[in-house]
C-alpha cells in the first residue's frame, strides 16, 4: 500500500486507484472518468482482512463486501453482517471492496451509513505518512472525501460496541442490484427497558449519510415506548432531505425513513438483549 500511495503521489492527479472496480469501471465505461493512469490495488498481498486487536475489528482496504458477508468474526458487530449482505447482488459483493466504497461516497453507498453510527476510523497513506480519520470527518460531501490525491484508504476500523449495546442496518431496494431507496442504521445501548445511548444515521436522503440527532435525543434516557420511537420515528423523517429520482418521490422516500427507522430499533433493542435476530435489506 505504501508503494501504492507514492506510485499516486509520483503520477499526480490524473491517475486512480482501481480496487473492485464495480464504481470506477462502470464511469470509464460511460466515459464520465478518463484517468490518464490506474494504479491497480488488487495485486497488493495483505490488504484484504479481516482482524480483531484492542477491542475493535480492523478491515483492510481491499476487504470485498463477501469476505465480510461470510466473517463469523465480522458478525461480532451485527450491523457489519447486515451491511454487507445486502449490498447488491453477489457478483458485486465478490468484487467490491469496503475500501473502496468509503472512498467513493457514494451518498447511497451502505458503507459510509451503517459505520456513521459505530466508532469507525478510517487508516489513511499518503506521501507524509499515515493518518486517522474519524469517518464522520471523513465524508465531506456527495463523493468527496478528505483523501488528498495522493492518499488512499488503507485500512477501516470499527470498535465494537460495549454488552448491552445492539444494532441494526437496514435499506429498503427495489431489486438486487441497485441502491436502495433509503437506508438506516441504528445503534442502541440498552440498560433493561431504558435507552441509555442512540445512534441513528440515515442514507439516501441527502448528499452524505445524515445523524438524526434530534431522533437520537427522544430515545436517549428513555423508556422504549411505541410513543417514544413513534416520535424519534418522526424526527428522523424531518432530518432527511430526500430528492424524487428513479427509486421514490420525496414523499416515499420519507415515509420509508419511518418505518425503516420503527424497524431496526426493534432489531436493535433485541440484539440488544442479547437475542440473535437475522435482519438485512428489505426488497420491495
Ligand atoms: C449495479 C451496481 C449496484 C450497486 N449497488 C450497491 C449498493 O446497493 N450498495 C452499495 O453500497 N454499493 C453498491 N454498489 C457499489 C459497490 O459497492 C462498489 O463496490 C463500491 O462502491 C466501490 O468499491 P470498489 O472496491 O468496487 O471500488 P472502485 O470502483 O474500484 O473504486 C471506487 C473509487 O474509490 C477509489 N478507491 C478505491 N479504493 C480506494 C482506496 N483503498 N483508497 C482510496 N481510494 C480508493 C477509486 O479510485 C475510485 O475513485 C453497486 C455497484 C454496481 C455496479
């Protein structure tokens, strides 16, 4: 990776890196990207795993969605089981890399959503070294992210949640193999019926992946009422900014927002508790 970065620094800005290629290859194939150089990352050894240290999964850049699909270790935190699963369809989770799509950021793309609500750090390389990002700093805008043009993503790491807190991911699509609708991811730590900490993150509703803060204070402190998440329902519906496209009108795609909210707190509070609950994207 370290040769990578500096192949990237020596190029300049008209070359890419190519990982699974399932973002990049279908721009150059539309002629919407020409660079004049590929610096192709999947012949790099040791840049797909998938580790645990310190209390925290560690996945390397080239990391493919199906190796985290199919990770007993990944499944440690729930929401990365969820996440990977649904991305697409199989032939694009065998080729598509976590790396990849953080760099991407796509503002329909699970990654960058479902990690929005964990502890999640992304390792950079650059021509002055490495350095961390917390992937809340990390997303800049609808695909921009802090990576200078010499950086890449060399590795991802998410700390895994304390007992007592459980999550879930989970994105509305039409079909396999397009981006969902609308997405949502939501962390909760749970002591017996009371919300001690929420974390609700939504995607496909704006330029980037959006916290819902005001939804995350209804549940925080409380009892899970079907009130209280009624109105942490409602809250996040208005902290979306959804545009009509070729996957809803506004309107649906804040209606999906609730019941996907409504949804995965339930999953959550279960895992929570310790219950095993498979959950992942829902097709329409
Ligand atoms: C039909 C279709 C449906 C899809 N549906 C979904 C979906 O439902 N949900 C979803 O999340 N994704 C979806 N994707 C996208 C897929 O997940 C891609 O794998 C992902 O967006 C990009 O990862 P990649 O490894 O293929 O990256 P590439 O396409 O190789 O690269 C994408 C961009 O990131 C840069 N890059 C790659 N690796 C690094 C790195 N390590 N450091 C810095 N920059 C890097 C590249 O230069 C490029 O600009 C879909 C793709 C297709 C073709």
């Amino acid at each position: 990776m370290t040769e990578a970065a500096l192949m990237l620094g020596q190029l300049g800005e008209g070359a890419k890196l190519l990982a699974g290629g399932q973002s990049l290859i279908p721009l150059l194939k539309l002629r919407f990207a020409s660079p004049e150089h590929l610096v192709d990352l999947n012949f790099i050894a040791g840049t797909s795993f998938i580790r645990e240290r310190a209390g925290a999964l560690r996945f390397g850049a080239m990391t493919r969605h199906a190796e985290l699909e199919n990770s007993p270790l990944a499944r440690e935190i729930p929401m990365v089981h969820d996440c990977a699963a649904g991305i697409a369809d199989v032939q694009i989770r065998n080729r598509g890399t976590i790396g990849g799509s953080l760099a991407e950021a796509d503002p329909s793309g699970d990654w960058g959503n479902a990690l929005l609500t964990l502890d999640t750090t992304v390792h950079c390389l650059g021509p002055k070294g490495a350095r961390a990002i917390a992937l809340k700093d990390f997303v800049k805008d609808a695909y921009t992210t802090a990576l200078g043009h010499d950086e890449l993503v060399s590795e991802v790491e998410v700390k895994i949640p304390p007992k007592g807190s459980g999550g879930a991911y989970l994105a509305f699509k039409r079909s396999a193999p397009v981006y969902p609708s609308a997405s949502v991811a939501v962390q909760l730590t749970m002591a017996g019926d009371v919300c001690q900490e929420a974390a609700i993150a939504l995607g496909c509703v704006g330029l980037t992946s959006i916290r819902a803060s005001e939804a995350e204070d209804v549940l925080r402190g409380k009892v899970l009422s079907e009130i209280n998440i009624a109105t942490a329902a409602e809250a996040a519906r208005a902290a979306g900014d959804p545009q009509p496209d070729m996957r809803g009108s506004a309107e649906y795609k804040r209606q999906l927002v609730v019941a996907l909210v409504k949804r995965a707190i339930a999953i959550a509070v279960r895992r929570a508790h310790g219950e095993h609950v498979e959950g992942t994207h829902l097709y329409a």
